[in-house]
C-alpha cells in the first residue's frame, strides 16, 4: 500500500487530518480507560474477603417494636438455628466484608497522647463470629466467654470513659498487624481507642475485608467481644455446608 498518496491528501486538507489525529486520541483514551476500569474491577474480585463465602447465610430481621426480652430471645432463636441439620455454627452480625450500606468504624492510637489517629479500622463483633466467618487464625486465640459484654453496656461506658463496661480485648488482621509493628507479633500489644482507653490484642487472622473499603486499608479489620440482639439492628449469620445453604433456609 503507498502511503504517500494519503499523506499528499491531508497536508492539503489540514482539517481533515486534525480531526483524524483527535478521533484517534479519543478512541485510545477510551480504550485505555476500559482496560484501567477492566483491571481494576479484576483485581478487586481477586481480594481476599478472609470468610468461607460459599458456606454462609445471612438472615436480616426486621424488628417490631422493642421488647425488654431481646437478650433472651437472641439466646433462645441461636439456639433453636443451632439445632437445624446442617447447620455448623452461628453468630449475630452487623456487617459482613465487601457488602453495601453502613459499617462501624473507628480510629485507633498506638499512644494514648496522640492528637491523630494512628489508622481507621472496621469494628466487627458478635459472639462465636470468628468460627461463623471462617477466619483463619495465625496467631494467638479467639475470644473466652468471660471476655463479652453486652453492646449497649459497651457504648454507654465507653462514652463514660468507664473501663470496667468494656471489652479489654481485640483479634485484628494480619494486615493491620504489619501497619501497626511492622515485622513484630502483635500478641499482646496495646492499642487505644478514644481518650486512650486501652485494649490489649489476643489475637491475629489471616484476613477479614472490611465492608466498603476496596482500596488501600481493605483489611484493617478489629473482632471485638461484643454480643448483640436483633433489637440492636443485628442480623442472623449461619455456616453450612455449600450444599446445604438452601435446604437449610
């Protein structure tokens, strides 16, 4: 093909060839746009979410009305899911990784003088969450029974300031681990939440998503021992076998 011929035509249509030069920068912007949204989108399917996804149901309850038995009867209805063929563990949620809507965040110190907020962490929390999720523990343990306290107790003192009402404990992500004490265990360090109040890890997961949070910080994720009802807006999180997931509902 002689391309002189076409190079002669545009020098004598100057106008032409401008607008050839802009259909042709345009369409590599948009190309390369896509590919960026393309990989992008990719690599956000490839995070890990730490949880056994293909095992888990989630049941959202609608509250009617406030009842002053809600404690009891989140006991009574785990206890009931529990006994459901099937069913392998339970827990009472907020939030789950990767989902829409709210989550519960929080700024977290490692001095309680800092004037600034070391990072910003999910707070997940329910009891027995960690073996409903699936979350693989890489170090330390899971939270004791004696270690819970009730939600409500637990705002109500921390706004006090009242350490007696909350949890001393925390499990955190491997993740957070490494931007807290890069290259060290974090079993046993403080961490301080608020006006310093003080929290001591017992643990480290693999990994735990948080919810709404695609970018950098995905999984600077915090499990506290904070049990929950429905009245306090949680919702039913039961583990099964993949196959199982829909005779059990």
């Amino acid at each position: 093909m002689d391309i002189l011929p076409i190079l002669s035509t545009l020098r004598r249509h100057k106008i032409t060839a401008w607008l050839l030069i802009l259909e042709i920068a345009l369409t590599c912007a948009i190309v390369c746009n896509a590919v960026f949204l393309i990989s992008q989108r990719l690599e956000r399917m490839n995070l890990p979410s730490g949880i056994a996804e293909h095992e888990l149901v989630q049941v959202q309850l609608a509250n009617i009305g406030n009842r002053s038995d809600a404690e009891a009867r989140a006991k009574t209805d785990l206890a009931a899911l529990r006994q459901i063929p099937g069913v392998t563990q339970v827990a009472l949620v907020f939030q789950m990784p990767f989902t829409d809507g709210g989550s519960s965040n929080s700024g977290i110190k490692l001095d309680p003088q800092q004037q600034e907020d070391t990072v910003d962490v999910t707070q997940y929390m329910g009891e027995n969450l960690l073996s409903t999720l699936g979350t693989r523990l890489v170090a330390g343990r899971d939270f004791r029974p004696d270690e819970f306290v009730d939600l409500d107790a637990a705002v109500t003192a921390l706004h006090s300031g009242n350490l007696k009402g909350l949890p001393q404990v925390l499990v955190i992500t491997q993740m957070l681990a490494e931007r807290l004490w890069p290259g060290q265990s974090a079993l046993g360090k403080p961490i301080y939440l608020g006006q310093g109040l003080p929290f001591r890890v017992v643990g480290v997961v693999a990994h735990l998503a948080r919810p709404n949070r695609l970018s950098k910080g995905v999984e600077y994720s915090t499990v506290w021992p904070i049990s929950m009802n429905v009245a306090q807006g949680a919702s039913f999180l039961i583990r099964c076998a993949p196959q199982e997931r829909e005779r059990v509902l």
